[in-house]
C-alpha cells in the first residue's frame, strides 16, 4: 500500500544521503595525499566518482574478468566481452577528458616549500 511505498522511497533518500556523505568523507580523506601528489584538487572528481566507481566496478570490471577468465571455455563470449569492455573504457576516458577540460574542474594548489 501506500505506507509501504513511503518507506521505499525514504529507504532510497536515505540510501542516497548516505553514499553522498561517505562520497564527501573519502574524497576528505584523500585530498592531502592528492595535494601532494598532484599539488591540484579536484572538484569534478568528487561528482565524478559517484557515476564512475559504479560502473567501473559493477560493469566494466566484470566484462574484463569475463574476457580474461573465460578463452579456455568459450572463447567467442570472451572475445566479446572484452571488446564491449574495451569499447566502455573508451567511452568513459572521452568523457572523463571532457570533465576534467572543464572551467572549474581542478583547483591548482602551491607547492608547500621544501622542509
């Protein structure tokens, strides 16, 4: 009934505010070792990575472990398991180029002196 689509959609609000907050809390985390590496912070990267680590890790990654795991028993599905991944990948890279070419993308941060 009713109450019971309520607590579905509330279910997913608050499924949503959470992977948000534990969204914000990784990039925290790792934004020093990003300074030091890149000296830059990303603020796409933060959006970004909602959509990307989804489908890296729930499409792409398995069409590649399927492509690599699967020549000796059927080596058609693995062809084109790989091919699909391949063609992703690409996809996904011309994007991500086009994001991080974006005004605003990246905020450069100075170099801290050497110690």
């Amino acid at each position: 009934g009713a109450a019971q689509e309520h607590w579905h959609v509330v279910g997913w609000y608050e499924r949503g505010v959470q992977l948000l907050r534990e969204q914000g809390w990784i990039g925290f985390a790792l934004l020093p070792l990003t300074l030091l590496l890149f000296d830059l912070v990303s603020i796409a990267g933060w959006i970004v990575n909602l959509v990307a680590i989804p489908l890296f890790s729930f499409v792409l990654v398995p069409l590649a472990l399927v492509g690599v795991l699967l020549p000796p028993l059927a080596e058609p599905v693995a062809t084109t398991s790989l091919s699909a991944a391949t063609a992703l990948h690409g996809v996904i890279w011309q994007c991500l180029r086009r994001i991080a070419d974006l005004p605003g993308a990246t905020l450069a941060v100075a170099a801290p002196g050497s110690w």
